[in-house]
C-alpha cells in the first residue's frame, strides 16, 4: 500500500508539471492569438474558440488536479485504516497466544490471573479499532458507513467478551 501511495505522488507531481506545461503553452497560444486578432478582423472568430478551447482545457485540468488531492486523501485514510487494524491484528494475536501458552503451562489454580490479563489485552486489542474507525470518521472523503457499522460491531462484541472474562474472573 505504502508503495502505491508513493508512486500516486510521483505521478501528481509529473501531472502537475505536465499541467504546468500545458498550461503555458496554451497562455503562449492565447497570447499569439490576441497579437493575429489585432493584425487581422477576420481572425476573430479562430481566436474566440481558441480562447474558449484554452478555458476547456484549464477548468479540466483543474478538476483533474481535484479529484488527484481526493484520490490521496483517500489512500491516506486507507493507510491510517490499514495501520489501525494491523495493530489490531498484533494485539489479538498476542492474546491469543499468550492465553493458550500461559494455559497449558499453568494449572486450573491461575484461571482467575489468566482470564485479568486476558480482558486486559482484549482492551488494548479495543484501541486500534478506534483508531481505525476516526481515521474513517476524520477522513475527508465520503463517509463508508458500513466499514464502521462493521468495525464499531466488532468493537462493540470485543467489549462484550471483555467484560463477560472479568466477570468470569470476579466469580473465581
């Protein structure tokens, strides 16, 4: 992803000297255009629709320029997405493992420390989720409401377990 991000940029900013580019080629037309206008009356008509031609060509590039910094904003909210539940992914891993290393080293005696450190871990497993559902909410682009429908209800089922291993762990 980072890679894609990166060539992204690379090629706005050749766009952008591409436009650049254009853009002052066709200011040199245009300005060509006015010196035949005065020299010639019956020019007239070739340097309106070379003039209009130039205004075409400017306001597209500017919506291309616009929908370039969207198109960003939106593969920096993926990244920050990405990121997000990456670390997500880590945190369960690490519970997950931890739980089924600690549980086949210790006794039924430790259930009570097991299931504490497990809730504990849950919760930072918790945090990443948020991050990933504001970098959705913060982000400039439309909002994908079903992706933080699903992360908030996957949220919602972690807290859920969390706080059945701690009751569970009160009872022992």
């Amino acid at each position: 992803m980072k890679l894609t991000s990166k060539s992204l940029i690379t090629k706005i900013q050749k766009s952008e000297q591409d436009k650049n580019n254009l853009i002052s080629k066709v200011q040199k037309l245009q300005k060509t255009c006015k010196t035949v206008k005065k020299v010639s009356s019956n020019v007239n008509s070739a340097t309106d629709i070379l003039s209009t031609i130039f205004n075409v060509f400017k306001e597209s590039i500017e919506d291309t320029e616009e929908d370039k910094k969207h198109m960003l904003d939106k593969l920096k909210m993926y990244q920050e997405m990405s990121d997000a539940l990456s670390d997500f992914v880590h945190e369960i891993t690490e519970v997950v493992d931890e739980v089924y290393d600690e549980k086949d080293e210790e006794d039924d005696g430790n259930d009570t420390e097991i299931l504490i450190r497990a809730s504990s871990n849950i919760k930072k497993g918790i945090r990443p989720l948020d991050k990933a559902i504001n970098a959705i909410k913060n982000s400039k682009t439309k909002k994908p409401s079903k992706l933080v429908d699903n992360l908030s209800d996957l949220k919602a089922q972690m807290s859920s377990i969390r706080k059945s291993i701690k009751a569970d762990s009160k009872k022992k």
